[in-house]
C-alpha cells in the first residue's frame, strides 16, 4: 500500500520557532510531521529548522511563499488551499515529494482524491484540546468517510499514538495528533 509511517505528528499553530525546535530535538522518534507555523514563511523555516530536521518532514500550506521546499518534503494543504489548483502547482515545481491535505467531510476527501494528494488527514474523530467546539464525526462516521479516499487516511481529532488499531479497524492508514504525539 504505502512506505509511510503509520503516525504523523503534527506541531501546534507555534510562533515561536524555538518551540519547535525543542519538540524536534526531543522526539526524534517521530518519523513524519508536519510543522505548523503559520506565520513563518517556507523561507524562515528552512533557515531556522533546517538542520534539525530528521524522518519526513512537511509545512502546513499556510507557511508556502513559492520558494523551492529544500530540506522539507512536501506540503500539508489547508482544506482551503486544495482548492486552489495554482498554488498545488507551485508546490509540485518546489519539489514536493508529498502532499497532503486537511479533510472533514465527504466533499473534501473528493477533492483530494482530484488532486491525487498522497495521504489525508481526516478529522475530528473525537473533542480535540485544539479545537474542542468542533462537531465529532466518531470512528462510524470515520469510517463511512474514510472510504471516499483513494489514498491512506490518518485519524486525526482527540486520537493518540494508542488509538492506531481501533483506527485501523475502522479504515485508518494511520493517526495523527498533536498534543499526544509530543509528549
């Protein structure tokens, strides 16, 4: 099916990128992130975290400034952004190894699929400390949902590293998170 990991963890909105760098160091054993910092540029991000960079590594789409993604591997888009058939483009030309996408419903997961993103994630399973007004879809809901893609779906939404075989049963390539996947 897929060589990627079966966890992907994800950094808070952190603006402060010495926060960011102290969850790298201290969790090499993730083997795939994505770093979310939404007020720093592709540019700012490579000088800063470059170095300390290990396993996959991609930046939310909100953080592309159209340079080339040098240490990075791809881009997580926005459930905006996979909408927007230029900037996906961009993002290809940068080199982007992998692209992945936000879904919470049926009609962003056949986005997706349309832009043959490489994995997705699909949340909320359940209350998320991130965002804990959320409407749940629960892992029935997941599941009914997760079988619209075309690609490995990570359960993401109030699931832990420890939620990888119910996610699975229910149709998860995977889990994702983050606050329970930087402890």
């Amino acid at each position: 099916m897929s060589q990627l990991p079966r966890k992907y963890a994800i950094t808070g909105n952190e603006e402060e990128l010495d926060t960011i760098i102290k969850m790298l160091e201290k969790n090499r054993a993730n083997e795939m992130c994505q770093i979310r910092a939404k007020t720093h540029s592709l540019t700012s991000l490579k000088q800063i975290l470059g170095p300390k960079l290990s396993g996959i590594v991609l930046i939310n789409s909100s953080s592309y400034d159209g340079s080339q993604l040098g240490p990075f591997h791809g881009v997580h888009l926005t459930s905006k952004d996979a909408q927007d058939n230029a900037l996906i483009q961009d993002i290809k030309k940068a080199g982007a190894r992998y692209i992945a996408a936000s879904c919470h419903n049926q009609a962003e997961l056949e986005i997706a699929n349309r832009i043959k993103c490489d994995f997705v994630t699909l949340s909320p399973v359940h209350i998320a400390s991130c965002h804990p007004e959320a409407a749940t879809i629960g892992w029935q809901g997941f599941s009914k949902l997760a079988k619209f893609a075309i690609m490995p779906v990570f359960a993401l939404g109030g699931v832990g590293a420890d939620d990888l075989t119910t996610a699975q049963q229910h149709g998860a390539y995977g889990v994702a998170g983050v606050s329970n996947f930087w402890q």
